[in-house]
C-alpha cells in the first residue's frame, strides 16, 4: 500500500533541501584576479590572452570566463565559459588536454590552483585547491560545445561541471505570462527558445509562491522551438514568480544555478502572476530596514525573519518597511519604530479577514567582513615622507603624523603609503585610497582631497592583503612659495560586503617653506688624526688643520658640515692628498658658490711636557701593609687619547734621603691606571716594595720613548724641591689595632646547644687583605667569673669566617664545651706571631670591663621526658597488647599506633586545677605513651588518662617530676586512684571502656547514642564504636551493658 506523505511534512521536506543546498555562506575569489583555465590547448599561457574562451573577462580584455550572480536569493555564484570543439575554427580542438584552473594577480597567475580530476561529462565533481595538486585531464569531440560552471567557494575545495551539447546552446528567448489564474487552477507557461535546441538541451521551470523562500521546479516539454510547463493550482492571492533555465542534467533538484547553461529570468525581475480571489495568505515577503547589510531571512513555516543591520547600530528604535501577502494588513504597522533589542512580534491577518499568523523578527548586530586591520593600532594604514634634513625616509601612522610642527623646509615628498585590510566570507576589498590636501595656515582649507588610488600588492593569508602600489612621489612643496602650511591627510577603503573600519584619520601636520639661503660656508672640517680642532677663516675662505705627528698626508678623510641644505665638492668623507692645500667648492641652497682652499700640517715631534707625583703627599703603614702611589703624565699627541699613551714608562721611586729623585736607585714599575682628562694616570703599591720599617721619601719617573727621564713631584709639575716635592712615608713594626666581642652580647641554650660566639681583629698590612691575614691566631674564653678574661684558663681555638671590611672575623661554638646548666662569662683573645695577647670585649674594641665587657650565657637544663604504660580495655587484644582503631577504611593512624588520649598533670593539693594538659598524645599497640614536658615542671602532679571513649582515670597518688625522665605504669589496681582499673581475662589491667559521652560514668547516656549509631549503620572513627573495629555494633553494645551494670565510673582525688 504507497501512503501519501502529510501535506506540512512535504513543504518542510522541499524547504530543508532547498535552505540545504542553495544558502551561499563562502567566500569569494578576488574578482580582478578572476578564474582562468591554461593547459595544453592554450600551451599554457597564463592569464590566457592567446583563448579568450579560456581567460577571465576581469583580468584579459574579452576574455569569456564571467562571474555570474546566483538566480534566487540563497543560491551559488559561479564563474561560466562556453567552449567550442572542432578541428578547425573551434576555441579548443577535440582529443584529451591537460588543464587547471588558476586564479592570481598578472605577475603571479599561478598563485592558487584548482585541478586533480579527470573530467566526467554532465557530472558535478570536485576539485582539489593546492599548489601541488595533479593537472586535470578532459576528452573533447569535435563539433561539441562545452558548457563550463565553477562554484567560487573563495581559495578551497570547490566543485565544477563540464556539460556537453552537440548545437551551440540556445538562448531561452521569451516566456509567456497568464493574464487571469482563478483559485486552485493550473497555469501553462509557454517557452519560445532562440533556435531548435540539441538533443541534450533540457529546459526546466523554476517557481515560488513566497518570494523565493521555498520553491519547486518543474519540466518543459518542447517541440522545436517552444515548449510548454505546468505551474500546479494555488491558493486564493498566491503569487507566483518562475524563471526558466536550460541544462544537460535530467531530474534536478538543487545546485540550480551549477547545473544551469541559459536562462530567462525577466532581467533579474522574474515572471510572475496573482490568483484571483480573496487571499488566506498571511505572509511576511518583505523585511527591510534602512541598516541592514544583507537581505532578511523570511521562513513561512516557522513564521519568523531574521534580519542582520550595521555593526554597532543601536537596536532601540529601527523602523522596518513590511511587505506582507496581497490584500493582507500587519500589527504594528510598516514604518513604525520598535525596541528590536530583543525578538518582536507582528501579526499578519490576511485579505480572507480572518485568517492571522504571528510573526516572530529577530534583528542582530552584524559582523563585519572587510575593513582595515587595526589590531590596537598595530596594523593602522600608514605613509612614507621624507623632508628637508632627515637622513632616512619617515614611516608613520596616522596617529603619529598628526600634531607635529615639521618646522622650516624646502621640500616635502611624500613617497608611498602602506594599508592592512582584511576580508572574510563573503566580504571583499575593492580600493585603497590615501587622499590629502595642502593649505596656507592664512588661508581657507580646501573642500575637497586629492586623491591617489593605491593598489593592492599581496596576499597575506587568512583573507589579509597589503595594499602599498603608491606610483609615483608626491612633491608636497612644488608650487609653494615662502610661509606656513597644513598637511592633511586622510586614509579608506572601498569594499563590497559588512564594512568595518574603513575610514583612518584625518590627521594634520604643519610646515614652513623657507626662502632659499645664499650661505655656503664651511662649519667644521675634521680629520680623525688631527691634534685640535681646524681654524676656519670665513673672510678668506680658507680652513687650516694640524694633526699628529707621523701622519701621512697623502690619504686623508674629512668629515666637513655645510650651510643648511648646501652642499660641497668634493663630498665629505672622499678620501684626498694633502700634502699640498686642497680646493672645495660649496654651493649654497640658492645655488652661488664659494671656494675655499684646506691647508693640513704635520705637528712637531711629541715630548712629555708635564709630570707629578698625584697622591697621596703622606702616610704611615706598617710592615708589609699596602700603600699605593699615584702620578700622572701629559704629552701632547700621545696620552690625550683614549686608554694608555704609546712609548710612555712609569715608575716609582724611593730613598731614606730626602734629596733630589735623578740620584735614587730604587725604582718600581708603575701600571697604568686610567685616562685623567689628557692625562694618562699610573700607580705602585710602595708599601709591597718595603720591608723595613723607617722613614721614606718618594716621587715619579717617566719616560717617552728613549727620551730623558722626568721626574714628578707633589703636586703640580715636575719636581724641583721646593714647590713640587716628595712624598714621606712612615713605616712601623705590625701590632693588633683593634679587637672586640661582635656578638651576640648574651644567650640562653640548654646543655650542648649550639651556640656560636663571634669576634673580629684588625692588624694594618694582615687583615686588611682579602682572605685571612697571616700570623693571627684567634680563641673564644669562658669562665663562671665576671673577672679579667687574663685570668681566664678556658679557651677555645676559633675559626676563621670571612672578612668584615678591613677586619677579619673569626667565630667558635661555646656550646658544644658548656654541658652543665650554670652561667658563663665570655669574652676573645687574638694574637699576631709571637706578640702579646689581645682581649675584645661586646662589642667596641680591646676588653676593659666597663665600655667593653664579657658576654653572658645561660645554660639551662633541657626539658623532661614522661613515660607511661596503660591499656585502654576497648582496644585490648590480649598479652598486653592493643588492636589499631580503625576508621572507615583501615586503622585510623599509622604503623604500631593504637589511638590518641590526652595526658593531663593535677595540682596534687586541688584536683579541679589542671596545670599542663598533653593532648593527641600517641598510645602505642604496646601500651607506650612518651610525653615530653617543660623542666620547669619539678613539683608532684596526679596523672589523669583521658581517652574518647573511656573513664577518665587518675594515678593513686601525686608522682614527682624532679628528675629528667618520669616513668608510670597503669599495671595494677594500685597504681590508679581507687584501685579503678579492670582485669582483663588474661589478667592484665586495662582503663574502663565505654565512657562515649564522656560524662565519667557509663550509663544509659552512653547506650543510647550507641544504639542510634548501630541502627543506622555507622561507620568510622567515632565514640561509639567501643572496641574500635571501625563499626558500630554488638561488639560495642557488649563492652557498655557489661561496664553499666556494674557501675563503672570515674575515681578522682
């Protein structure tokens, strides 16, 4: 039995495929590049200028390959060719080629490619994009026509259809239109072709009866020339609109527009016609607003319209213009403004009077799909000038080119500009434009812009291009004359789609345009070896230069400035002979000229013209200790340059006479120092050189080359006894200046504690040299007398730590020696070699016992250690041994742990005060408690065990803690106050279990939580799990009722 398919699941079915297979949402090829089609039948010219039914009609003049629009709103643009094949005469000759499709700019045509298929005919096939894809292949016949259409899905995969004919296809001439069509009455429409189409030429109706939205598509049936189709009954006021188109391909049903050759379509209008009789439609067919960016989506089966507007438009009040079925009115009104931040409805009753549809309208904001790259600034479009004294051409933005004052100039150029733009789906970049003006800051600003078109340059992928094809320099500065300007500048773009930014500026700089100088002087003229700067005489045109001695003339650089936008001949930096005066020619900004003649001389052979002895004039050191001397040297032409003069010796020297330096005989080399301005500065470590102590004098000696020794004196020249003398240093035997107790000044520890003890000395010549100086020894003393530590008989041998400025510091552990609690005094001992010792006191200096005293430390004795033995009867497991508690998934603390009880000490006079309480005290399985308690505790407390779910239980009597260690044992009815202990069966004692709300009885107030935990099911660590096997149960039912009935409660003092 066949079922007939409801008449709503039939429109929806036709809806989905045609929203499925005509909705455009790819983007496009760039349209000038256009699509061409080189391979062996053109000898793969490309673009193909030499086929014009191969090439693109954007890129080659009457090229054939066109970019057709899609027939209906939704459908697919394509790109269209129709190649004949013959032997002679034809576009293409029969037989197999090899072709691809290629799209690019004139200079890079093969930029993106489509190819790697072999063409079946009157099939739509898809192709592959890649640089590195296999040609295509197609067979031809001679005498056929080849109808050619390429989806343009953007630089992707894509589809094509090659579909064959044996006639020239025709054109669809005319298409006829019923005059009347009553309701529910079918309609013929006749089709008159141009000639007697082929055999393979199929001619199909396509119709709508909601403005495209959904439609359905019928056959002609032809006799010769013309042909008749059938359009089915429609509803009272339907209006219907139909296309006809012709194909090779029999029964379709989508990829309208791929599979088309020729069509008619009334020029874009489409035929159409209204039934007759009062409409039930209650259609929406016309959605629009003046901000929209694309047309709205209009769906009759789900009565809604969805309409996109500029990006960034306020949605608050837009007025939409409605077109709605004939006949049929809409609430709202057309034109009336609503708050479409938020989906509305309208209400369409139709012509009939009754019939209504409620319409849902969504408006959404747009995303744009071209404009210019911004990325904060980053990518703005931006302009190369150069102008009047720049040494590079400038390249800025917009935002960086406006406000400035480019000052006095007498040429500005603006050389290029650069634009990043951007372009997604169906968005595309047409032009770049950078536009300015130029205007008197007197005068009346221009109305309109120059204009320069700059042209694209590349694709950078992602759908972003560089535009930057400037042409040729703009010379802003022809024409003007003398005064102040403005610049303006302006930078867009022109596009086909959602436009973002398009627009960048204006932006505006000043200027001024300068009468030309007449100036043509030398400013400065210099050569890397001259000795001074070069004498230039205007009046007499003439530069005069020395430089050093030894130089050769005959190839020499300058680098010489001019007047402002003169310039001079020779160039600066031109390489010349000046052994004899040299002739430049300087030419000014207004072109008169001045020459001057450039006289080099070689200066005089160099001698040291000034020596002295620069620091110190005196000093005192002791044996071995460090005393450097510093002189300085001048001679021209030599130490006036960076780093070390060439041929300059230095030295040192020193006698126990206080005569003239040219007689001594002890001299040390001095090492250079550094520049000191045209100085160059040397010293020598005099007191490295002197062993023994005594009085000396000392000056300088230097020498240039094998010249005559100089000597110098303190201060200013060359030494002569009297103005410039020597220096004097006093030299005395080594002795310890300086000894303290640094820190710390007191301490507290408990026996053998670390504590280290820090002292620092100072000899002259010993520690104040890096590392520790030689021949010092160093101890840290202690005694139980405040006395003179030159009394003291125990010292300990200190260690060196590290310097401390010109002092050594040396440190020792007095702890490690101080075992018994007491007080102790300490103070440090130095001594260098054999010498006497030395006693630091905290923290000054050498040990007096009033300002710089002993420090104090205080040992006392460590803290005390409780032991315990107890077993809690919960818990107890035989042998004098414990279970762990469990929780609830294994034992509750680790390895050997029975449980936590809190250990708590009593004042043996009042029970009711608790001096200390130990809690989460560890008990292990073996019955083991160890607490470690204060040694201030030295009195007798009450011990009391108090566990979570056991009776609080107390020692007999109080225990002393005067000694160290403290041992109890819970092991017998003796040792617990009132003998409350319980024998276990094996008999060990145990501490009574069962106490779980702690009240110090075990009672009914103990049951009851209990049986709630067993009724319920409780797991874990709790109180009420007594026996402490992780569940609450009869196992800890038992252990309450036994001790209940007997009584079981706390015995306290």
């Amino acid at each position: 039995m066949r079922t007939k398919l409801p008449l709503v699941f039939t429109a929806l079915l036709l809806l989905v495929l045609f929203l499925g297979n005509n909705k455009n949402t790819t983007a496009q090829i760039y349209a000038p590049e256009g699509l061409n089609m080189p391979g062996a039948w053109n000898g793969w010219t490309n673009p193909p200028t030499n086929n014009l039914a191969l090439a693109s009609y954007t890129q080659v003049s009457g090229g054939r390959v066109t970019k057709i629009l899609p027939a209906i709103p939704g459908g697919q643009t394509r790109w269209q060719t129709i190649i004949s094949a013959a032997a002679s005469g034809g576009d293409v000759t029969g037989g197999t080629h090899q072709w691809v499709f290629t799209s690019g700019s004139t200079g890079t045509p093969w930029s993106n490619k489509w190819a790697a298929v072999t063409v079946s005919l009157n099939t739509l096939q898809n192709y592959t994009y890649s640089g590195a894809a296999a040609n295509s292949s197609i067979t031809l016949t001679n005498g056929k026509w080849y109808s050619m259409n390429w989806k343009d899905s953007g630089y992707t995969g894509t589809q094509a259809i090659f579909m064959e004919t044996s006639a020239q296809p025709v054109d669809l001439a005319s298409l006829s239109v019923p005059s009347s069509v009553a309701a529910n009455q079918a309609a013929t429409i006749t089709l008159t072709t141009s000639n007697t189409p082929a055999a393979e030429e199929l001619f199909y109706l396509l119709y709508s009866t909601n403005n495209w939205v959904t439609s359905a598509i019928t056959s002609f049936t032809m006799t010769g020339s013309s042909g008749t189709a059938t359009i089915p009954g429609q509803s009272p006021g339907a209006v219907v609109k139909y296309y006809a188109f012709s194909s090779t391909v029999s029964s379709i049903t989508n990829n309208y527009d791929l599979y088309t050759i020729k069509l008619n379509s009334n020029g874009g209008n489409y035929f159409s016609y209204t039934v007759s009789g009062l409409s039930t439609q209650a259609e929406i067919l016309g959605f629009t607003m003046a901000e929209q960016v694309a047309p709205a989506v209009i769906n009759p089966l789900t009565a809604t319209v969805t309409l996109e507007v500029l990006p960034n438009t306020p949605l608050t009040a837009l007025i939409p213009t409605i077109t709605v079925s004939a006949g049929a009115s809409i609430n709202p009104a057309s034109g009336v403004a609503r708050d479409f931040t938020s989906p509305v409805t309208y209400t369409v009753t139709a012509e009939d009077g009754t019939t209504t549809k409620v319409w849902t309208v969504t408006v959404t904001n747009a995303v744009p799909n071209y404009g210019l790259q911004n990325n904060d600034g980053v990518n703005l479009p931006t302009m190369t000038y150069w102008y009047t004294g720049q040494g590079a051409d400038i390249t800025q933005k917009g935002s960086e080119f406006t406000g400035q004052n480019l000052g006095a100039l007498s040429s500005l150029i603006i050389k290029g500009s650069s634009f990043k733009t951007y372009k997604t789906g169906t968005g595309d970049v047409t032009g770049a434009q950078f536009k300015y003006k130029v205007w008197s800051t007197t005068g009346t600003e221009p109305v309109d812009y120059t204009l320069r078109n700059v042209n694209w340059t590349s694709n950078d992928g992602d759908g972003n291009q560089t535009w930057a094809g400037f042409g040729a320099q703009i010379a802003i500065t022809d024409g003007l004359v003398a005064g102040n300007y403005n610049l303006k500048i302006f930078f867009t773009i022109t596009g086909t789609g959602i436009a973002g930014q398009t627009e960048d500026g204006p932006f505006t700089a000043t200027f001024e345009v300068q009468e030309l100088s007449t100036e043509a002087e030398i400013l400065t003229f210099e050569l890397a070896e001259q000795t001074g700067p070069a004498t230039i005489n205007s009046g007499a045109a003439t530069v005069n230069i020395e430089v050093a001695y030894g130089t050769v003339l005959t190839a020499l650089t300058p680098t010489i400035t001019v007047s402002a936008n003169a310039t001079i001949s020779p160039d600066s930096g031109i390489t010349l002979d000046f052994t004899g005066p040299v002739t430049y020619t300087v030419t000014s900004e207004s072109l008169s000229e001045k020459v001057w003649t450039v006289t080099v001389t070689v200066a005089p052979p160099p001698s040291i013209n000034w020596a002295n002895l620069q620091w110190p004039q005196s000093g005192s050191i002791v044996v071995n200790g460090s005393y450097n001397v510093y002189g300085q040297v001048y001679a021209n032409g030599i130490t006036n340059g960076a780093g070390q003069g060439a041929g300059i010796q230095a030295w040192i020297g020193y006698s126990t006479d206080n005569t003239n330096p040219d007689s001594w005989t002890n001299w040390i080399p001095a090492s250079f120092q550094g520049d000191a301005g045209n100085n160059d500065e040397y010293f020598a470590d005099l007191g490295a050189a002197i062993s023994t102590a005594g009085t000396y004098y000392y000056a300088t000696r230097f020498q240039l080359d094998a010249q005559a020794f100089v000597y110098g004196g303190f201060q200013g020249g060359f030494w002569d006894g009297i103005n410039n003398v020597s220096g004097q240093l006093t030299i005395s035997g080594p002795s310890i200046a300086f000894a303290n107790l640094q820190w710390p000044a007191d301490g507290t520890i408990t026996p053998n504690q670390e504590f280290n003890v820090y002292a620092q000395v100072y000899a002259d010549g010993y520690t104040n040299q890096p590392g520790q100086g030689t021949d010092i020894q160093a101890w840290i003393g202690y005694s139980t007398d405040n006395t003179n530590p030159d009394s003291w008989t125990n010292w300990i041998a200190a260690t060196y730590l590290s310097d401390a400025g010109n002092n050594d510091e040396y440190f020792a552990n007095l702890g490690a020696v101080t075992g018994t609690p007491g007080t102790y005094y300490y103070a440090s001992r130095f001594q260098l070699g054999t010498g006497a010792f030395v006693y630091g006191g905290f923290s000054g200096g050498f040990w007096d016992g009033i300002t710089n005293i002993s420090g104090v430390l205080t040992v006392n004795a460590g803290d005390k250690t409780l032991n315990l033995n107890v077993l809690l009867e919960g818990l107890y497991d035989g042998n004098g041994l414990m279970r762990q508690a469990n929780g609830e998934t294994g034992p509750q603390y680790g390895p050997g742990i029975a449980d936590h009880i809190t250990v708590q000490l009593h004042n043996d006079a009042d029970y009711g005060i608790i001096e200390q309480s130990y809690p989460d005290v560890e008990l292990g399985t073996d019955g083991i408690a160890t607490v470690t308690v204060s040694s201030l505790l030295s009195g007798s407390y009450y011990l009391s065990i108090v566990h979570r779910n056991s009776i609080e239980t107390t020692s007999a009597l109080p225990v002393s803690f005067a000694a160290q260690s403290i041992t109890y044992n819970f092991d017998n009815p003796a040792s617990a106050f009132g003998n409350n202990l319980v024998q276990m069966i094996d008999g060990w004692y145990a501490i009574f279990g069962g106490d779980v709300n702690q009240d110090g009885f075990v009672d009914t107030g103990d049951v009851t939580p209990l049986d709630n935990d067993q009724f319920n099911f409780t797991m874990g660590y709790v109180p009420t799990d007594v026996n402490g096997d992780g569940s609450v149960d009869t196992g800890d039912i038992t252990i309450v009722d036994n001790n209940q009935f007997n009584f079981v409660g706390a015995a306290l003092p």
